[in-house]
C-alpha cells in the first residue's frame, strides 16, 4: 500500500512539473510573437512620424499652395504623395467654391470643367524629392484631383481631410512602398522592391568615380554610354562628385555653368570620354552621364 502511494505521489510530481513545463513554453511562445509583432511594426515607417503643413507661397511671383513635410522618422523617404477627400461636413457651397477655383485655371477647357464636375471633388500633394530623417521638404505643390493642375489657394484645401498616404522609404537597403488609409487606420505593404543604390559593373562605370549616397538610381546603360542619378543631394555634393572626377582625369575641354537654378560641369578624360554632370536644386538631385568616344 505505501508503495502504491509512493507511485501516486510520483506520477502526480510528473505530471506537475510537465504542465509547468508546458505552460512556460505557451507563455514564452507568446512573448515571441509578440515580440516579432513589435519588431515588424518597428521596421516599416510610421505615418505619426510625418508632420505637414499647408499654406500658401509664392514662387515666381505667382500664389500656390504648398505643403511642408517633416520626416521625423528614422527612414529616408524617397516618394510621398497623399490624397484628400472632402470632409463629412464640407457645405454646397464650398463645393462650388471648389469648382468655382477650378475654372480660374486658363489652361482647363470648358468641356474639361464640366466633366470634373461629375466626380467627387478631391485633391492631391505629390513629393519625389528625398527626405532624409529629421529633414522638412519645403514647396510640395498641391494637385486638382490626381491630375497635373496645381492649386492656388491654400483656403481650398481647408474642406479636405486624409484618406490614403503612399510613402517610398529606404528600408535595408531596398526602396519599399507602404500605403496608409486614414479612414480603417492601417498599412498595406507593396511586395515589389528595388535596390536603393544601383550600381552598374560595366565598363564605362569603371571610367567614372562611384557614387556616394543612400540613394541612386541607374537611369540607363549601353556599350556607348551611362547615366545615373545621384537623388537627395546638395550643391556640395555636386562639388564633390566634380572633383572626383577632376582626379580621375576628366578636365581636358571643361565646361562650367553655376546659378542659382542650374550648375553643370562637362569635361574629357585623354582617352576622349566624356561625362557630364548637373545639379538640380529644385529636386536635390545631381545627375550624370558618361560617354565614350564612339558615342
């Protein structure tokens, strides 16, 4: 009998140590997920982290609106554009006043406004520049539905509210896409990527200094020539990337434009290559083209 007991009591101590066992490991197995849930969530961009503005200013003494952008992230975004919808209690009247802006524009047919006037007013602001984290992308025009007309007044976006928000952004080293809809608060992540620096292996790549940056894109290649674009760059860059250059031989017949919207720089090597180099303010880009004698 007391062995018996002494059984019991045994398979009762096992049978104890292997639920604790087990709910260790429920409890653990948990905390994981939980864990790769945050890591996930920590790993794509955050709308919160996207601060705006929108206002009014000039530019060639012409008023548009504007939208300042503030990436307070840890990302570097490489596209944004948001869409607006009329608010839930935008009035008639402000409809039409909506239209009524519309037909100011001198470039919109008639037969165009009228059939703008079918759909639900919407508006849209579109950035291709690079924002780098902690950086403000200044002069972000707004659009007339998701077309190419710009707005001008500011007062007109004051009826509109969020919906979706589509943001490029450099993520391990790849450019991914993420939507953001304002209205179900989620995320939809595009499964298409590209390298966010692209660098040829050819030839001509190996007559010209290799690029610095985060981000740069090889526009186009063939046996006669390269081109590249250096994106989310400043005029001192550009004077980086010209004495590079400079170094490696390119100053036979230079040519040389500085103002304030457009710097350029072209030159030969001795072996009768040429590239070419400009820089673009507006879009804080420097692009490049090299060719070869044979070009």
């Amino acid at each position: 009998m007391k062995k018996i007991i002494n059984t019991l009591l045994i398979g009762t101590l096992v049978l104890c140590l292997c639920a604790g066992f087990c709910a260790c490991t429920q409890t653990n197995n948990k905390g994981d997920t939980k864990q790769a849930n945050t890591q996930q969530e920590e790993k794509r961009i955050d709308i919160e982290d996207l601060q705006w503005e929108i206002e009014s200013g000039i530019i060639d003494k012409e008023r548009f609106a504007f939208m300042s952008l503030t990436n307070a992230g840890k990302y570097t975004i490489t596209e944004f554009s948001l869409n607006m919808t009329l608010k839930a209690d935008a009035t008639p009247e402000q409809k039409d006043a909506f239209f009524a802006s519309i037909q100011k524009l001198d470039t919109l047919k008639q037969n165009e406004l009228e059939e703008l006037k079918t759909k639900e007013p919407e508006i849209h602001f579109k950035s291709d520049r690079v924002i780098k984290p902690g950086a403000v992308s200044k002069n972000i025009h707004c659009y007339y539905f998701s077309g190419t007309y710009y707005v001008r007044d500011a007062a007109v976006c004051e009826m509109f509210e969020p919906d979706i928000a589509t943001i490029s952004y450099i993520k391990d080293g790849n450019i991914v896409t993420t939507n953001y809809d304002f209205k179900a608060k989620n995320y939809t992540d595009d499964t298409d990527s590209v390298k966010a620096f692209q660098w040829s292996e050819g030839a001509l790549a190996k007559i010209v200094p290799k690029p610095q940056g985060e981000y740069v894109e090889l526009v186009s290649e063939n046996d006669t020539s390269l081109h590249f674009t250096i994106h989310g760059a400043s005029k001192t860059d550009f004077q980086t990337y010209v004495n590079a250059c400079k170094k490696q031989g390119f100053t036979k017949d230079p040519e040389n434009y500085d103002n304030p919207g457009y710097t350029m720089y072209k030159a030969k090597n001795e072996g009768g290559y040429q590239v070419s180099i400009d820089f673009d303010p507006d879009d804080e880009e420097i692009s490049v083209s090299v060719y070869s004698p044979e070009h």
